[in-house]
C-alpha cells in the first residue's frame, strides 16, 4: 500500500493517509489502499477501533483524478458513474458499515471528497484549524458523491454550504453535531487515541451492536435510499459538464487543489 500507513496498537488499527505532499488527495491508487487497509482492520479479531489520519497539513484536499490507469478516448457519463460508483459511492458505504467502531482525526483542509473519508466514520475528532466544504457547485455538481450533507448538517446548513461553497469550522461543526469534539492541533492524534483507547475497552459484540443499532435506525429513516438516489442525482452534473459549454468546469476543482497542495 503505497499510499496507505498501517499499524495496529493496542486493539486500534491505526489507517494513515500519506500523500502529505499533495495535501493526501484521493488518487485511485489511494483510495483501493485505503479500502484495503478498512478490510484488513475489519477482518482482524485484534482490532477493535479503527482510527482515520492524514499525516501532513491536511486531512485531504479530496479526489485527484489524475491516476488510476488510462481514461478511454473519449470520457463518458457511462465510464466516470462506473468508476464512481465502485470507487466512491461503493467504497464510502462499506467504509460507514464496518462492524467496528471508527474514528476520524481531521486537521486541515477536508474538501469534498475529503468528507466521503471523514463522514463514514462513526466519531470525528477535529483540529481546532480543521475547514470542511463541498465546493463542487463551481464545477456544475450539486455535491459529492456520497451525499452525507443533509444527514450530517441538517438541511438548511447543509444547502448553506453547498449554495456558497464556504467551508465551515470545527467549531462550527460541532455545534450541529457533526464532529464529536474539537481539540488543539497538537493534541488531534493523542485525542483520537485516547477515544479510541476507551471505546476498546468496552465488549466487542455490544460494540457491534450499537453501532448496528444506530446505523439501522439512520437506514429505516431513509438513509441508504437517499444516498443512493442522490448519486444520480449527482451524475446529471457530469453530464452537464460533458457537454461542449460545460466542459472547461471539470478542472476548476484540480486548479483550486493544486494551489493547496503548493501552500
């Protein structure tokens, strides 16, 4: 896993993100390291808690769509909803649906698909300079992928962000309940270990179960159906920016990600 640090500490598998240099954005190789890495934590009967960090300045700067093989020669709607529906929409739900507790450690920058890492997690731990937004409205794009946004701000923050493309603070985060706790910089990973360290403690099936229990309770709402359908939704921007006037939007995202990754 060349993207992808791994270790396992007293019954915490320990995922770190670790493409500093690029402000961790979310390669295709990265993202099958990162799926990896989630499936060997979830298979392991050690592993107990599972921690999501980015080592570098930011969480992630979210999808570079500059790797994960040839593109064919003409992009389609059909070949980008493939690739997205395994890599993103896919992913993204295993991910929130691993029979373990997860935590996610945010410093930084968390931008749009930056969220489809930090939103699967059951518990957020935020640096106090950690920023998170969905500015894909630029490009044409309703929101990203997985479209946590309603579920995880509410409705009308949540088309607060999306409407302005503003990121939104750690604190103000957690004051609708998306992030669990805000900390220093300093202290983001020993406070993520910490947790996750208390959390270990607690018997592993009754664990299971209540994560079940929530996520459950999250589906019979309408959580899953949403997800689901708000991907399509989230298509019809490809195919809006596929066409001749739409076109030159598809690389706003790259050009605003490549100047975070030079700060």
């Amino acid at each position: 896993m060349d993207h992808i640090l791994y270790e396992v500490e007293d019954r915490v598998a320990v995922i770190s993100l670790n493409r500093p240099e690029a402000a961790n954005a979310q390669s295709m190789e990265l993202l099958d390291d990162l799926d990896a890495a989630w499936s060997k934590a979830a298979a392991d009967d050690e592993v107990r808690v599972i921690v999501l960090r980015g080592n570098g300045r930011h969480f992630s700067a979210g999808h570079d769509m500059k790797g994960g093989g040839p593109a064919p020669d003409k992009l389609t709607l059909e070949y980008i909803y493939g690739i997205e529906a395994r890599r993103y929409l896919e992913y993204s739900l295993r991910w929130r649906n691993v029979p373990k507790p997860s935590i996610a450690a945010v410093q930084g920058k968390c931008i749009a698909g930056g969220l489809m890492l930090c939103w699967p997690c059951d518990l957020i731990v935020a640096a106090d300079n950690a920023q998170f937004s969905d500015p894909v409205v630029h490009m044409g794009i309703g929101g990203v992928e997985y479209h946590g946004h309603t579920w995880e701000l509410g409705p009308r923050k949540a088309k607060e962000i999306l409407f302005t493309g503003r990121a939104i603070t750690a604190d103000e985060a957690e004051k609708v309940g998306m992030v669990n706790r805000v900390v220093p910089l300093d202290q983001l990973d020993d406070a993520a270990m910490e947790l996750a360290a208390q959390i270990a403690r607690m018997h592993p099936f009754a664990l299971r179960q209540a994560k079940r229990a929530v996520n459950q309770t999250q589906d019979v709402q309408g959580f899953y159906a949403a997800i689901q359908s708000v991907f399509d939704i989230h298509q019809t921007g490809h195919g809006n920016a596929l066409s001749d006037s739409g076109l030159p939007v598809l690389m706003q995202l790259d050009g605003m990600k490549d100047k975070l990754k030079s700060q």
